[in-house]
C-alpha cells in the first residue's frame, strides 16, 4: 500500500541544534555545554515537597485547567513582591506546562494567517517556528553585536499596521543581554497608538548580574496592558524536566490564552504544581540566584581568559557566548561546534541556529549552568 503524500507545515525545519549537539555529546563521550540544563538538582525543599505530594491521596488527578488556586495565588504574590503589581490570580495567572507550551499558546491564540511577529534575533528557535504554524508571518530585528542591544529605530521601522505582537527576551538568550527601564519607555512609545500586542519571555528573570535588576513588563504598567509576560519555575528551580511556567496576562488576554490552553496540554501535573506551591513563598530560594549564577558566570570568564576564545559581555542569563575567530580561522559556527565536540570533547551551540537565515558570526555559545567540576573540566579540555 503506498504511503499516503504528506505536505510538511514546516518542510525547512529540522531536529533542533540543541538535540543534535546533545546526541553528538553522548555519543562522542563529550562535556555537554551546548544544551541550556543544569547539572546539579533542585533545592531540597522542592524535592522534599514533591515526594510529599505524589504520595498524597487526591494528587494524581487533573489540576484544574489555569492551574492550582494555591499555586496561582503563590504567584501573584510572588509578582507582587518583585514587580510592584498584582495580577488577579483567577484572571490573570494561567499555569503552563513550561514557558514553551505558554509562547505557543499565547502565538496560537492571537496570531491570524497574514499577521505579522515582530521577533529581535538572534532569538531562541522555537519562535519563527511558533509564528509560521499560525499562519503568521516573522519579521526579524538584529540586535547589533558586540551587546546585542536593540535598535529601536530599526524596530520602529518594522512596525506596520499589520504587526499584532512583539516578542522580546530578556534576560536574553542565547547573548545575556538585558533591557532597562528606558527601553521599555522606548517600545511603550512605539505601540501606544497600536493595537499590537507584546509577548515578554522572561524566563532568566531571577539571572541578572553585577548588581543590576531584572525589569520586568509586568512592572511596567502601560506595557503589562497588553503584555502576555512569561516565567519558568524549571529555570528558577534547576528542574527543566518538571516543564513548569506560567503566564501573567489582562484578563481579555488570558481568557484567550486559556482557549487554547485548555486543549493543548489541558493542565500541568498536580503533584509538581502542589509542590511549587509550598516553596514558592520562601523568597531566599530565588533571591540566592543572581548571586549563585554571577559565580559561575565569573569563575567560566576567569577559565576561559587563557584560551584565545574572545568572550562578549554576559549581564544576564545563564550563557557565555565567545567569538572564535581567532581559534579556528576561517571555519564556520557549525563546522566548528561540530569539531569542539569530537576533538576537544566539549559540546557548544553554534550562535547560526538563533538567526532565521543562519547568519554565522563565528561566535558559539556555552551553557555555565554546571558544577564548579564540570565548568574546570571543560575548560582544561579547552585550554588543551
């Protein structure tokens, strides 16, 4: 019987870099920098507070669709305590399994066929994806190197009646950089006479460094009017399997993401959601990060400086991302990616895959989310 014929929705699309790069560090024995999990586990209290819940009678069926009430309310605290604003955990706080379901909701239930995305790449890959599964039509921003800073100029110019959202990133991945209040006083300008609507994934919030702050949309009280903002408890907890974030929206906005979310993945685990929602009052859990990651961040530079990578700055995130011309003249991010990870044994993302058109600037990106042990091992392998 022949094979029915199939017209692919993405036919250009095809394993994601960072499966690819993981599967070539597992087969070639390599230290795995290139996908963005850490290596040590969550807090104790999370784990503990799991163990509890899974074995709680009348915690292994459905949560309710937008989330646990308990966990809803936790976070609207939580935002209160941050950001100075708090959503209404009935109407404006919906549960997600990750960030990733919300960014796909969020683009399924607002963007129409021919509406265009404003997106400012380098940008994390599921984005364009996302966007064109809708019908909708990506339009890209560069972010200008040796900061990755956006050009808000550049960005007005793209704006056009037919933009209905603008994604921004920040703290940014892959490049750290991160947005201050006045560029969200700059955007605000540019959408205030607009019906656009702005997605802020914000994933890296509690991965600010050298004593800067994280400025949240959600803070910003003409942007979060039409902000769909999104976290990740899997970035803030170290538990990137758990796939558990969420999204603070207007109620208008919610409800429209609640539409699809309640037929993409319904709801999130209960247990894990229960769980959460016992820690996520203890603020020192998340307050400790800046500072855990600074560590890292200071301790993977001071390693790398003998080697001729030259490593741009990193204000945010938990990415370094380093040029390196000078190590492999004339090679491409790819072809080099590849060769760090079978000759040098450590595993990197070539920056191309965050561009739509593969635009190689020689530079890669490394993960510091790792063990003091892993980061010295890399880099001895490096230096060698």
């Amino acid at each position: 019987m022949p094979t029915p014929r199939l017209t692919s929705k993405l036919p250009d699309v095809g394993t994601s870099i960072f499966s690819v790069m993981s599967q070539l560090a597992q087969e070639t024995g390599a230290i795995n920098l290139a996908q963005g999990f850490p290596d040590y586990d969550p807090p104790l209290p999370l784990l503990e507070a799991l163990a509890r819940h899974v074995l709680t009678p009348g915690h292994q069926q459905y949560a309710p669709m937008p989330g646990l009430p308990r966990l809803r309310e936790a976070i609207s605290q939580k935002t209160t305590r941050l950001y100075g604003h708090t959503p209404d955990p009935a109407t404006e706080v919906t549960v997600t399994s990750g960030a990733t379901e919300a960014l796909y909701g969020v683009l399924a239930a607002v963007v129409q066929p021919g509406d265009e995305v404003l997106i400012l790449e380098p940008a994390y890959d599921l984005y364009g994806p996302a966007v064109r599964l809708q019908g909708g039509v990506p339009v890209y921003v560069p972010l200008a190197l040796p900061d990755f800073r956006p050009d808000w100029d550049r960005v007005a110019a793209a704006l056009t009646p037919r933009t209905r959202l603008v994604l921004i990133n920040s703290p940014h991945n892959p490049t750290g950089a991160v947005l201050t209040p006045a560029d969200l006083d700059t955007l605000a300008g540019l959408l205030r006479d607009t019906d656009t609507l702005l997605l802020s994934d914000e994933v890296y919030e509690h991965m600010v460094f050298d004593g800067a702050a994280h400025h949240s949309v959600t803070s910003h009280p003409e942007l979060r009017e039409r902000a769909f903002v999104l976290s990740s408890f899997g970035k803030t907890y170290h538990a990137t399997g758990w796939k558990v974030g969420y999204c603070l929206a207007p109620p208008t906005l919610t409800a429209e993401l609640r539409r699809v979310h309640q037929f993409l993945t319904f709801s999130v685990s209960t247990p894990t959601q229960h769980a959460l929602a016992d820690v996520l009052p203890d603020s020192a859990l998340y307050d400790a990060l800046p500072a855990f990651y600074q560590q890292k961040r200071d301790l993977f530079r001071e390693l790398l400086a003998p080697t001729a990578f030259r490593l741009l700055p990193v204000p945010g995130g938990y990415f370094q991302v380093a040029d390196f011309s000078a190590v492999a003249p004339g090679l491409g991010d790819v072809d080099f990616a590849r060769q760090l990870t079978r000759e040098a044994g450590v595993a990197v993302v070539p920056l191309s895959a965050f561009y739509h058109n593969g635009q190689d600037q020689h530079l890669v990106r490394f993960c510091f989310a790792k063990q003091e042990a892993t980061l010295r091992a890399a880099a001895t392998r490096l230096q060698a």
